[in-house]
C-alpha cells in the first residue's frame, strides 16, 4: 500500500506543473513516445509472450494496436478546445472550457498486458492529467517498460 500511495503522491504532485505544459508541448511528447514504442515494439511484444502466453504475432498486434491511440493522442488539440456560444438568450453567452481532472487511474487486467495501458496513458496524459497504472501482478513486464518509455519520452516521474 504504501508504494500505491507514493505513486498517488508522486502524481500530484507532477500535476501542476503537467497540467500548465503547453498543449503543444504534450504533443511532442506523445510524438516521442510513439517514436520509442515503435522502436521497441519487439521488446514489448517478448515481454507479453514470456509473461503471458500469447503468440508472438498476437503480441506485436497488441502492442500495434496501443499504439494506434497514441497516434491518436498526437492530434486531440482540437478536442481540448472549449467553446463560446455568444447571445443564446438575450443578453446571455456560454462558454465552456475544458480542463485536466488531475490524477487519473488505470487498471490493466492480464490478458492485455500492453494494450490496454496504452489506452489509457496517452489520452490520460495528452489531455494534461497525471496518471497512476496498476499492472496486473501476472505479467507486468510490458506496462513497466511503458512507463519507462513515458519517462523517455518527457512525462513527468
């Protein structure tokens, strides 16, 4: 437990300062990743198949597919954007503004041990909040090595 709770304090306090990052800048970030993903695609998919059984075709189509939300994640500026409806009654505007939650909370069952983290993560964190993953206790190999790869690629520890 108290290793659950240093990563929800180390999260909080990472958040501040996440969340005033530049948009932009949390793209590149996410643009890294991918990058570093692609890079150790092979890696990550041998974890999962040593770990959890899978074939290694089906693995490297896990871990394809994750990263296909990263590359998601890398264009939802647009998305972020908040809106302002001007006189929608007389003498009335509405605006609405989107902003980070803060920490948010993965679980990762143990039959996607990379899949399912990636999509979390790249959302979570390109959106401006500060994410805590729990890895399944039965192969959690590929979402360690993710979450170094995320360190790689900018987010903050």
């Amino acid at each position: 437990m108290s290793e659950f709770n240093g990563a929800v304090e180390s999260a909080k306090a990472a958040f501040p300062k996440w969340r005033d990052t530049p948009i932009p800048t949390r793209t590149r970030v996410m643009l890294k990743y991918q990058e570093l993903i692609r890079d150790n695609m092979d890696s990550l998919a041998e974890s999962v198949t040593a770990e959890q059984g899978k074939t290694l075709s089906d693995a490297k189509g896990d871990v394809f597919r994750g990263l296909e939300v990263v590359e998601a994640a890398c264009g939802i500026a647009p998305f972020l954007m908040g809106e302002v409806l001007e006189n929608v009654a007389s003498g009335i505007d509405c605006k609405s503004v989107r902003q980070p939650l803060g920490v948010v909370g993965g679980i990762c069952p143990f039959n996607f041990p990379a899949m399912v983290p990636l999509w979390m993560i790249p959302m979570a964190v390109t959106s401006g909040n500060t994410m805590v993953l729990k890895p399944s206790e039965r192969d959690p190999g590929a979402a360690m090595m993710l979450a170094d790869l995320a360190q790689q690629a900018g987010l903050p520890k």
